[in-house]
C-alpha cells in the first residue's frame, strides 16, 4: 500500500514534469527557427499550447502505470466511502 500512498500527488507532478519538458522543447524548437513563431505577442500562447498538444499523449503513453495505480487508490476510497454511507444509510433506518 506505500507505493500507492501517494500516487495521486506523484502522477500529477510527473505529468507537470512532462508539460514543462515539453514546453522547453517546443521552446527551444521555436527558439532555433524549426518551428514558426505566432504573430506578435500571441507566441507563448502557441507554445504554451502545443506543448499541451504533445504532452497529453506522451503522458497517456508514458505515465500508464502511476495513472492506474493512481486510479486504484480513488477506487479504494470511494468504496471506503460508499461502505460508510451504506452503514450510516442502515443506522438511519433502524431508528426509524
């Protein structure tokens, strides 16, 4: 379970991580003239959002085992939560 105890923070700060890295590429790529600049002051728009455009199916690709194992540690405290609405549900209805 201490893998899992913090899978949420660390599957978030790794997809950061991979937004930020993208964005250094692209900005580099831009910087050196591969790719073209916006017009005007519209240029960290567009590479703010093409490294999105990258970044999200990198991260599918490359983020899957901490994103289930992130999904996993929800799964488990939504049925904790559940269990106890069911219990409180009960308790309610005995009184009645």
């Amino acid at each position: 379970m201490s893998s899992h105890k913090f899978a949420t923070l660390r599957y978030t700060a790794l997809r950061i991580g991979l937004f930020v890295a993208s964005f250094a590429v692209v900005w580099a790529l831009a910087y050196v003239h591969v790719i073209p600049l916006a017009v005007g002051a519209s240029n960290t728009v567009w590479l703010l959002l093409l490294a999105i455009v990258i970044s999200a199916p990198l991260s599918f690709v490359l983020l899957r085992k901490q994103r289930d194992a992130m999904s996993e540690q929800i799964a488990v405290k939504v049925d904790r939560q559940r269990e106890r609405l069911a219990a409180n549900a009960g308790q309610e209805d005995s009184l009645r």
